[in-house]
C-alpha cells in the first residue's frame, strides 16, 4: 500500500508540475510565411517578406536577418542589407523589405535568400529559416550599346 501511495503522489507532483502557471511562457517558433516570387518591373520593385511568431509573446522577441545573392548578385539586382527585428509583446507578424533593381536586361530569373538566425525569446526551427525571393524577368529585348550592332 505503501508502494502505492508513493507512486501515486509522485504521479500527481510530475501532473501538477506542468499545470503550474507560474512557470515560463513557451517560446515562439519564429518563421517565414512564404517565398516571394514576382516580375521585374515598377509594382514589384519591392519585395515584402513576412515573418510570423506562432503565437503572441508577452516578452519581447528578436531575431536577426541577412540578405544574400544566390543567382541574383547584391547591389545589381537588389539590396542587400541586414538588421534586427523586434516584435513588441502582442505583435506576431513583421515585414522585412528587399528593394529590386529595375532594369531592361533580358536575363534569366535570378534568386536571392533571406536568413534568420540568432533569435532572443524565441526559437528557429532547425535552428534557422530561409526565404527565397525569386525575381522574374519581363524583358524582351537585348539592349545595344549605342553604337549600335554591325551584323557579320
């Protein structure tokens, strides 16, 4: 009996423990919405990424991000840049923004990556979260120099 009731209380303390809402909050997951993927032309110049928590936070919560060329090649076909967001307790969802060049190349598509890493009072599944924008060409023609084109 006395068995029992050992194992009965140790039960009840290991059930009780969990219920206690004095305890820490659970961290937030921290991730991307989605890829982007959009011509090249002036309605699209800049790409909008979303970055979701999975659940409001009453801590602030951080996370770091950087742009990088994948096809696409930074400060050509977009702006490269990096930074820190901080969603306030209550904020779930947050933009970074990636500025597109405008040219008139007839070029493939072109890709570049949007990283997160190193968050604060969250976490990163997989310990880090990637978007990819993918900018796709809409033009037609092959711009000459302006001397023209001598044909062979």
């Amino acid at each position: 009996m006395s068995r029992f009731l050992i194992f009965g209380m140790a039960l009840c303390a290991v059930s009780c423990s969990s219920c206690d809402s004095g305890g820490d909050a659970p961290l937030a997951e921290i991730r991307f919405a989605s890829d982007r993927t959009a011509f090249e032309n002036e309605a699209n110049s800049l790409f909008s990424f979303e970055v979701r928590l999975d659940a409001a936070s009453t801590e602030p919560v951080e996370v770091s991000y950087e742009v990088n060329g994948l096809t696409a090649e930074a400060d050509e076909d977009f702006t490269a840049n990096s930074g820190t967001l901080r969603f306030e307790p209550g904020e779930t969802s947050l933009p970074i923004h990636v500025a597109v060049t405008i040219d008139q190349y007839l070029e493939p598509d072109e890709q570049f990556e949007v990283v997160l890493s190193n968050p604060v009072n969250g976490y990163l599944k997989d310990q880090v979260q990637v978007a990819i924008g993918t900018i796709r060409n809409d033009d037609s023609t092959v711009p000459l120099a302006s001397g023209g084109y001598d044909a062979p």
